[in-house]
C-alpha cells in the first residue's frame, strides 16, 4: 500500500460566507505546496492583507500570493473564463507571477453570458410578481450548476474543440433563450452594461459568445489539466494540500437555509468530489466563523439586529467590522453569535477546530449576546432547523455575556487577550462543542493567534 505522511486541510465557511477563509487560507498556504477551489464560482470574494495590501480574489485560489505554490480549480467549480482572465491580468499588473502555477480542470463546467442573464432575469422576474427575491450574486452560478446536472453543460475540456462547442453552444442558446423571452419576459429588463455587449432583444447572441470563448481557449489550454491525477500525485510526492471552501455551510444547498442559498455543496465532504480525491485524503476540517454572524441577500437569520441604526451592536458590527460585500459591494447583515447554528456546522462538515475571526470588531462592547438555542412551537430546540421555512419560525434564546473595553486588534497570543474575551470563546467552545483552534484579531495575515496548528493537530 502506498502510504504518505502529508497532511491535508480542508477550510470551510461555517456560517453564510465571508468569515475570513481567504485570509485564513493565505496564512495556512505557508504550510502547504498545492491550494485547491472545490466548488462556487466567482460568486465568491476572499480578501487577504498582507502587510497591508489587499487583494481580492474571486476564482484564483487564496494560496496564490505565496511564489510557489501551485494553484488548482477543481471540476467542482462552475468557471467564467472572462472572470478568470480578468483575475489573472490584475494580478500580474500587481506583480504576481500566476500562469505557469495555476492548474484548471478540464472537467469544469463554463459559466457563460446566458447563465448570468436567466440569472439577472429570474431575480428581475420575481421581484416584479411581488416574491421574495433570493438576493443571488447575478453571476450565473445557479443556471450553470443547473446545466451541469442536467447533462448539458459546455465545460473546460469542449473549448479545444470548435466545431463541438459551436454545436452544443447553439443547443444552449435555443432552450435558454426560449426560456429568457417566453418564460421570463426578458425583453423588458435591464441587464446592464456587462451583459448588454452579447444581447439583444432579452435574447444572447451566438458570435459574441462563440468568439470569446474561442479567445479565452487559447489562453486557457496551457492551464487544462487532469486536477484530480495531479492532485493525487502532487500528494503522494509528500505534498501537503490546502482545499479552500468558498460560501458556507448555511449556504449549502442541502444543508443550508433552502431555498435561500447557493447552488453548490459548501460543505467539506465535498472537497473530495469536488477535486477528486478520496475522501481519505482530507485529514483536518477547519471551520472559520465569525465572532459574530453576517449574511448578504434574502433569507432567514434568526440572531439578526438592526444593523442600520447608529448607536446600536449591530451598526457597531457593521461599521466597525466594514461588513460590505467584496463581490457586489451589498451591505453585509450583521447579528450576534449563534451557537446553534454552528452545531449544524460542525455536524455537517465533521469540524476538527474552529477559527474565530474578526474577534477585535466587537471591542468596546458592553455586552455581548450568544445565541444558544431556539424556541419553535413552544418547544426549546438547540440545533438549527433545516430549511428556511422552519428557520424563519425560530426565536433566539441568548445568553448574556459581559464584553470588554481594552482593543485587541493585532494580538497574537491567546493569554494577553482581555479574560472577558477569553470567557466568551470559552463559552462558544462549551455550546458548540467544538475546539478553538486559532482566533483572528484583525485583517493582516500576521494578526492571527494559532492554539493548535492545523498542519500539525492530530
Ligand atoms: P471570505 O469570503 O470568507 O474569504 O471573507 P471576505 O474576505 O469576503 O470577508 C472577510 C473580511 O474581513 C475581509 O475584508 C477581511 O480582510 C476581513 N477580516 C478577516 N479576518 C479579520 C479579523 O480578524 N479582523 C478584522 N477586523 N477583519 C478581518
Ligand atoms: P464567499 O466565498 C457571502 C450568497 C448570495 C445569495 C446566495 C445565492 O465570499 O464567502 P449565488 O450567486 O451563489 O446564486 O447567490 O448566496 N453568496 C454569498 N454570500 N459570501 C459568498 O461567498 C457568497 N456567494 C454567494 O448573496 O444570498
Ligand atoms: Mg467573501
């Protein structure tokens, strides 16, 4: 039997994205060789600061900013090859050496125009017949997961062949353009100025579509690969790997707040199929969560305050915390800590550790309040329910907890934390039930208190 002493780790949101796992993932990358996207597409956006300069990324794994280290996409991904280039070209414009370290699997399926448009359109459609809208990112990721299970998707590997792709593309645009104009009514919406160039008539047009694609294969060939034989390789070789999760877990369209989630598995079982490998290979969950709890778009949030009004924890959370979208610049929801919703987290995704963030955003807090519970029908639940129709029937039950005034922005050891802070991830550790492996204290990469070192717990 072939054996290997590597050691891979899985980082996953555990609440509804934006936790800091792009932070999180360029500070583990320092012990890994190879960084993996699992699933998502460019509806994500993971931030790192380092020594003071952010940078955004959206499908470019997180461990790119280490020289080295080898970048992959997964066939889990749904992939816009226009989003990648232009990913691509602002990082080397910043100076990063990327192409020759990022490797792309042939067996993504291709987020295209239309996906975006049945996107901004079904969003546009719901509104107008007075529902409740999802509050999706409008970049096509449902309409192309959509595609991929339905069998038809045009993917990675179709772009070195023309004629083929030429083919299915036409296929494509019958259905969903059928759909766009007689279903949804397309022609009266407003797509905007990124979709507007493929349009016409609420219709997408073959050329601009089949001309691109052509444009971005050459670019991306060099790039194709077989992910999961060079991942299983590249571990075998004595690689340590990193599979960075993008969401998270409540927005898992399973295991989240159906149907108010995304389109893809964000869980960590999912890092296997994702990237193909084994899930034998995925030796450590880590969990990131937030000290508190944020969510953009529609959907339930049983913890959520009135984080709009000034003078109140909410709007300290959202000011302080600078809780705006990276993707589409949305206010980000704030609320307290909900310890029952993580139970579901670490149940779903077999959390190992947790990492706390963004702990330094709640100083100058008198209290805090830690969501333990719920009652649902007269009764005291202490999991999340599952699905947004028995989420949104819940009441928190809180447990009140002194806050503390002293700052700890930048602290890197747990003990010189003020002990109110310390008592408070105590008790999250107590009502979760899991480990706080590593804590947060603010954006930079150095700003990070580590407990027990993913690449080296057992
Ligand atoms: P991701 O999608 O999970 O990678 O998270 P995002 O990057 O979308 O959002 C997290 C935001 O919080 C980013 O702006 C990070 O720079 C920032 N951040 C991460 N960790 C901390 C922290 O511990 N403290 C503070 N103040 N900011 C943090
Ligand atoms: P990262 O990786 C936060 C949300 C959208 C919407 C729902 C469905 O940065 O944590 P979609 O476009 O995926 O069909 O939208 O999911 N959403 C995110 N929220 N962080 C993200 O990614 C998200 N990706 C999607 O706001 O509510
Ligand atoms: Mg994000």
């Amino acid at each position: 039997m072939i054996t290997a002493k590597t050691r891979n780790v899985v980082v996953v949101g555990a609440q509804w994205g934006d936790e800091g796992k792009g932070k999180l993932v360029d500070w583990l990358t320092e012990s890994a060789q190879g960084v993996v996207r699992f699933q998502g597409g460019h509806n994500a956006g993971h931030t790192l600061v380092i020594n003071g300069v952010r940078t955004a990324l959206h499908l470019v794994p997180s461990g790119i900013m280490r020289s080295g280290v080898k970048c992959y996409i997964g066939n889990g991904v749904v992939l816009s090859a226009a989003k990648l280039f232009e990913e691509i070209e602002a990082l080397e414009k910043a100076g990063v050496e990327l192409r020759s370290r990022l490797r792309v699997s042939e067996a993504c399926p291709l987020i295209l125009p239309f996906h975006a448009a049945l996107d901004v359109a079904r969003e546009a459609a719901r509104k107008k017949g007075g529902q409740a809208i999802i509050g999706t990112t409008g970049r096509g990721i449902g309409p192309a997961y959509e595609d991929k299970i339905a069998r038809r998707a045009l993917r990675v590997q179709d772009l070195k062949y023309p004629e083929r792709f030429a083919g299915k593309l036409h296929e494509l645009l019958d259905l969903h353009n059928h759909v766009l104009v007689t279903y949804l009514g397309s022609a009266a919406f407003d797509f905007g100025p990124t979709l507007a160039p493929y349009m016409a008539a609420g219709k997408v047009l073959f050329e601009p579509v089949f001309e691109e694609a052509m444009r971005h294969a050459k670019l991306l060939k060099p790039m194709m690969a077989d992910v999961s034989r060079e991942l299983n390789e590249a571990h075998f070789k004595g690689a340590n790997l990193l599979f960075e999760g993008a969401q998270g877990t409540l927005l898992d369209v399973d295991h989240g707040t159906y149907p108010y989630v995304t389109s893809s598995n964000c869980v960590a079982g999912n890092a296997a199929a994702g990237a193909g490998v084994g899930p034998g290979l995925l030796h450590y969950i880590l969990g990131i969560t937030k000290a508190y709890c944020t969510r953009v778009g529609g959907g339930p949030f049983p913890t959520e305050l009135q984080w709009e009004v000034p003078g109140t924890p909410g709007y300290h959370m959202s000011t302080v915390g600078f809780e705006t979208g990276v993707t589409t610049g949305r206010s980000r929801r704030c609320g307290w800590f909900d310890g029952a919703l993580l139970k579901r987290s670490a149940q779903v995704n077999g959390l190992s550790g947790l990492c706390i963030t963004k702990l330094d955003v709640l100083d100058g807090l008198k209290e805090l309040k830690l969501c333990t519970g719920y009652q649902l029908d007269g009764q005291l639940t202490e999991i999340l329910p599952m699905g947004a129709d028995d989420i949104e029937r819940c009441t928190a039950v809180y447990e009140t907890m002194a806050g503390w005034s002293e700052s700890t922005v930048g602290v890197t050891q747990f003990d010189k934390l003020p002990t109110n802070a310390r008592l408070y991830l105590q008790r999250i550790e107590q009502v979760t039930g899991v480990p706080i492996h590593m804590v947060s204290t603010g954006p930079d990469r150095e700003q990070t208190i580590v407990l027990r070192h993913p690449y080296l717990a057992d």
